[in-house]
C-alpha cells in the first residue's frame, strides 16, 4: 500500500517521540501490506477498528495514540486523516475527521 501523508506522521512524532518507533512500524507494515478489504486490515492488524468499508482506526502505542486512516483499497493507497493522543481522538468524529 501507498501510505500518503508520512510528513503527517513524521510531524506528530517529532512532537510525540515517545511514537516515533511505533508509528515507524506501522507505516513500514502499512507500506508491505496487499490489503483488498477491511478482513485483511484486520486480519494484520486485530486490535484496528473498522469504522466504514475505508475508514479504518489504529492503536498506536498500546492505545496511547490514535490514527485514523481512509484506505482506498483498489488503489492501493492509505490516507492519514488524523494521529492525536486518545484524549485528542475522543474530541474529534473518527468517520468524518479529515486532518488533525
């Protein structure tokens, strides 16, 4: 998969370090991943939530951290739309959160 918005990413772990190493594994295994439904996020990743048939949440860091990603699954393309604290994540809709 095509993770777009590392810079995202890279911004909050700058600010956050403690998710550096975290946010690093996921990206790599996002970028390995061959994901063609939510099933197989899932599958790789059991502790997501599946929000919609493309919105998909993570647990970053032990649930320290949330990210919150659209996954176009055809196109082979994971779009960052929100990394925050979990206290950041419950102030925001995780189904229509477009950047945070």
């Amino acid at each position: 998969m095509h993770v777009i918005a590392k810079k995202r990413l890279k911004a909050f772990w700058e600010r956050h370090a403690d998710a550096a190493g975290a946010l690093q594994a996921w990206h790599q295994e996002a970028e390995r991943a061959d994901w063609d439904n939510p099933a197989q996020v899932k599958q790789q990743f059991p502790k997501a939530s599946i929000i919609s048939d493309c919105r998909v949440v993570f647990n970053i860091k032990g649930n320290d951290y949330r990210l919150v990603v659209d996954v176009w699954y055809e196109g082979r393309t994971v779009y960052v739309k929100f990394i925050g604290t979990h206290a950041e994540y419950d102030r925001i809709d995780a189904e229509t959160v477009n950047h945070g």
